[in-house]
C-alpha cells in the first residue's frame, strides 16, 4: 500500500527532520560534554544515512505511487471500453 501524502510529504519531511537532527542533538550533546568526539561522529553518520534512506523510500514510494495510479486508469479505461 503506497500512500500519495506519506510519498509526497511524510518521507521527505522526516528526512528534513533527521537532516536539522544532526546539526542540533550532537553538537549540543557534545558542546555539553555529555558525549565523546567518537560517539558524535557516529551520531552523524546515522542520522546522515537516515536522511539519504528516506529521501530515497520516499522516491520509490512516489515511484510506485504514480505508477499505481497509471495502472488504475488503465483499470477503469479497459472496464469503461467494456461495457
């Protein structure tokens, strides 16, 4: 199930999200003196790799979606013709 609203605006906007996470919690945490150098690099790179899987699901989704719709169109067309 491939939802337009999820493919057009959810991946995305939870891509931007973990996009201004990453210039926000590990610097914070690390400016505080609550983390190690080493764990806020880490921290980066996975907020980083969310941000790149989900722009990317959010193409896919998109993708499907609008070859979803093509493939209902053709549906209704055919069953139109038939009738």
């Amino acid at each position: 199930f491939y939802d337009p609203f999820w493919s057009q605006y959810g991946l995305f906007g939870l891509a931007g999200i973990n996009l201004l996470r990453i210039f926000n919690i590990p610097f914070y945490a690390f400016n505080e003196g609550w983390i190690p150098v080493a764990i806020k690099n880490t921290a980066i790179i996975e907020f980083s790799l969310s941000v790149i899987f989900l722009v990317v699901a959010g193409f896919v989704s998109l993708r499907k979606v609008i070859l979803l719709r093509h493939h209902m169109k053709e549906i209704d067309m055919h069953e139109h013709n038939a009738l």
